[in-house]
C-alpha cells in the first residue's frame, strides 16, 4: 500500500510520524510520502517538502505569501499525481489540506483525515468538504463527534494522542537527570514559556512574556524552542533579557517547572497533561483579530477548557498581554490553593481524554478500512 501523508506544523508532524510507525507494523510492503516535517521522515516517509516552508500564521501574512502557497499547492497536487499513492492522510491543517482532499478524491485516491481542523470554530461551512470528499474522519477532540454528527458526517474518536506522547515520555523520564547542568541553567526555580511554533505568533507573544518575566526576578524563566525557528531568530528577541533558550526539550523543560505561559494550541494540552499550572495566551495580528472576532463563534479558545467545558486555565487575549500575564503568574506561582484547583482539573482532563495507544488503535482501522475493497 502507498500512502501519502501531509502535516503542516510540528505536532501534526509528530502524531503522522506515530501512526506511520503504527501502519507499518500492520502492512509489511508499506510505502509513504510526505509534505511534512523531520519526524516524518525519521518514520520513513519520503519527504517532499518540509512544513517550515509553509508556517504562516494570520490573514495577513496569507495574504502577503499567497503566491507561495499557491506555489506549494500546486507542487504538492503534482507530486500526489505523480506517485499516486492508495491513499491520502491528512493532518489537520485546514487551509492547506481541505483543497487537497477534493483534489485526490476528484482523482480517484481514496482521502482519510486523521485530526480534525478545528471547523467547529469559525468554518462550519467547510464541513460540506469533508461530507463530500473524505472518506473517514478521525478526531481528537470528544466533542468533536457530536459536531460532525450534527451535520452527517460520521467521524470517529479513539482517543488523543496527545495522551500517547506524553505517556512516551513520562515512561522514560529520569527527574534526577542533568537537565540544568547540561543546558547552562542557574538554580531557582523555573518558568517555562511556550510561545508558539511560526515566527510571527512567537514575534508578537514573545516580548509579553518577556516583559511581564521582569517581575519576578527570583525565577528563572526559559524559552522552549521550536524545531522549526532557528537560534538566531530567538538570539534577536532575547537579547536584552537574561533569557534562555532550550531545543528538542519541550516536555523536560515543563517538567522542571513550577509553571508555564503557553501559547493557544496543542502544548497548552501537552502542559495540562504533565501536570503543570499554566496561563494561556493569544496574540494575532490587528486586521486578523478584528476580522476573526465576527467568524469565530466558541466559548473558550483554549484545548484545556474546551475539552472540560469550563474554566480550567486563564485565557490571556490580545490587548494587556504584559499584565495580565503578570497578574496570572502572581497566582501560579504563589497561591496553592488556586495551583491545586488547576491540578485537579488536570487529572479530569486525563480521564477525559482516555488511554495511551491511539496511533496504534487508529492505524489498525485505517487498515481495516483499505482492505474492506
């Protein structure tokens, strides 16, 4: 079987590279090809183009690089003609991927979708697409299969695999471990900010963090780098600040941490998870923002929230970002009672979300589903 794979950012990357593992185990003479990232292509699969290539972020800077995403679609269209695999996995990433559901079905290559875009939120009517062009849709989100549900769209939920990752990890983490002495941290205590994975997200919630980080000088407060930015673009913003930066260390730094500051998307998940309190923040451009206030129409913007339906972790949106991040670190950092309320959410969160082995239950349909005919 062929299959062909396309993930747009790093933790969409990250879960493709987990079901490949899990789909070869089940189809010996498997094959993949993908647009995506360096997880992807350490599982095997033959890289097309890397997703840092198209990390945009806002209507604005759409707008302003359309014809390199146009460029992109249109390589990325040839290339699924040209190796014409048996079918196409798409992983979330609407803008890019929904296209290319129509494209491959109106092809005649069978379209699976595994995490679903976040249609719920502000593009309802793209839900037209996955009816007509995708084959099954797999989501992430257990609220997620009632809103398909409501408009004819049978999607199924095996859990988060989220919930896999951080299991991973937790298996094998050694807290008695170097972790300060081998990235050049000072003792004291930690705060871990998460500030996005694409440059313009990290440009515009990055200097918040750091000016509200000010405020507490007996802490220690640590960037955790993207895969996909490199060192120079962080040395630039941190120049001014007694700042660090670790790579490829995402959840070890969350767990050397008394708290976090995490931008909106699946880390705030990921932090939940591991059991660290943390504040979530959100930051677009202007002209995006104002646009996006008449189409998104959802309660909370954060997974953490969404997922238990109600406020769990503060929400930091916007405008105030400095202060506000300030206000919600002073309570973090030095009220247990309101620190252990969090936590207990957080343990609701697990129940919620279900076990660990979600690649390995979802490949294991998927190729129930090829073999059916």
């Amino acid at each position: 079987m062929r299959y062909y794979l396309i993930a747009g950012e790093a933790s969409g990357d990250m879960h493709a590279a987990n079901l490949v593992n899990a789909l070869k185990k089940l189809d010996e003479k498997a094959e993949f090809r993908c647009f995506g990232g360096d997880k992807l292509k350490e599982a095997g699969a033959d890289l097309f183009i890397h997703y840092r290539d198209m990390a945009l972020m806002g209507l604005t800077e759409v707008l302003l690089k359309y014809s390199t995403i146009r460029r992109n679609k249109n390589l990325c269209r040839n290339d699924i003609l040209n190796y014409r695999p048996d079918v196409l996995i798409l992983v979330d990433y609407s803008g890019f991927n929904l296209p290319m559901a129509r494209f491959a079905a109106k092809h005649g290559i069978r379209v699976i979708y595994y995490i679903s875009p976040k249609l719920w939120a502000w593009a309802k009517w793209r839900v037209k697409i996955v009816r007509d062009f995708v084959e099954k849709m797999f989501v992430i989100l257990p609220f997620e299969v009632d809103f398909y549900q409501e408009h004819q769209v049978k999607a199924e939920y095996y859990g988060n695999p989220v919930v896999d990752s951080v299991r991973t990890f937790e298996d094998k983490f050694d807290p008695n471990e170097d972790f300060r002495g081998r990235n050049n941290l000072k003792d004291g205590p930690i705060v871990a900010l998460l500030a996005g994975s694409r440059k313009q997200e990290i440009s515009l919630l990055l200097p918040e963090m750091l000016a509200a980080a000010v405020n507490f000088p007996g802490y220690q407060f640590v960037v955790a780098g993207a895969p996909s930015i490199s060192p120079s673009f962080y040395e630039h913003l941190l120049s001014n600040s007694n700042v660090r930066v670790v790579y490829d260390q995402t959840y070890e730094l969350l767990k050397h941490a008394k708290a976090a500051v995490v931008t909106s998307g699946t880390a705030t998940l990921e932090t939940a998870l591991l059991g660290i309190p943390e504040a979530v923040v959100y930051k677009t451009g202007a002209v995006t923002f104002f646009i996006g206030n008449f189409l998104v129409n959802i309660k909370y913007f954060s997974l953490v929230n969404l997922i238990l339906d109600k406020d769990v972790v503060k929400e930091l949106l916007q405008e105030n970002l400095e202060r506000d991040i300030k206000n919600e670190l002073d309570l973090l950092l030095f009220n247990n009672q309101y620190r252990k309320k969090m936590l207990d959410n957080f343990r609701l969160l697990h129940d919620k979300l279900g076990e660990p082995g979600v690649a390995t239950r979802v490949a294991g349909r998927i190729n129930r589903i090829l073999n059916q005919n």
